[in-house]
C-alpha cells in the first residue's frame, strides 16, 4: 500500500485524461450520420416544387447521394465514416498530447 496518495492521484489523472479512440469515433459518427439522415429526411417529407437545393450539395463530395429517403441512407454512411475517421484522429492525437505532458511532467519530477 503506498502511503502518499500523490502517485496514485497522478496515475488516475492519466487515465482520466485519456479518450477512448474507437469509441469517440463511433459517437462522432453516429452523430453526423444521424444529421444527414434527419436533415434530408426532414426535407423529403417537408417536399416542395425544389427539394433542399442546398443540401443536395453534398451529392457533389458523397457520391450517389440525392435529397430522397434512398439518399438520406447514402448520406447516413458517408457522414459516419467521415465524422468516425475525424474523431477517431482527433482522438489519437489528443492522447499523443497527453502521453507527451505526462512524459514531461515525469521528467521534471525526477
């Protein structure tokens, strides 16, 4: 048993401060998809002479994607992946920071 809590109270902030890489990916793309999926679902149903011409933009960075119920799954995939490789890399990089305070920290300890 460690007598000073000092050390434990480091290790636990390290771990704390650290992200779940896979699952902050997955939470950032279900996110986005569901944006795209009820955006254009939210047209659809709306209706009207022109259809989200704003957001059939996307079709020109998602290929396949249209403002129809069809499109809006497309649109649910390519925002997943999309958003899912964003917060997966922001994730890993933020973890990377922290390695690198802890390490520094470590040093100036000793």
């Amino acid at each position: 048993m460690i007598s000073n809590g000092e050390p434990q109270l480091d290790l636990a902030s390290a771990e704390l401060l650290r992200l779940n890489a896979f699952i902050t990916g997955i939470v950032s793309g279900v996110t986005a998809g569901l944006a795209v999926f009820i955006a254009t679902n939210w047209l659809v149903l709306k209706g009207g002479v022109v259809v989200g011409p704003h957001l059939s933009l996307l079709g020109q960075y998602f290929v396949g994607y249209t403002v129809s119920f069809g499109g809006s799954l497309i649109g649910f995939g390519y925002g997943f992946a999309c958003a899912f490789l964003v917060g997966y890399f922001v994730a890993r990089v933020y973890n990377w920071l922290v390695d690198l305070r802890e390490s520094h920290r470590a040093k100036s300890n000793t």
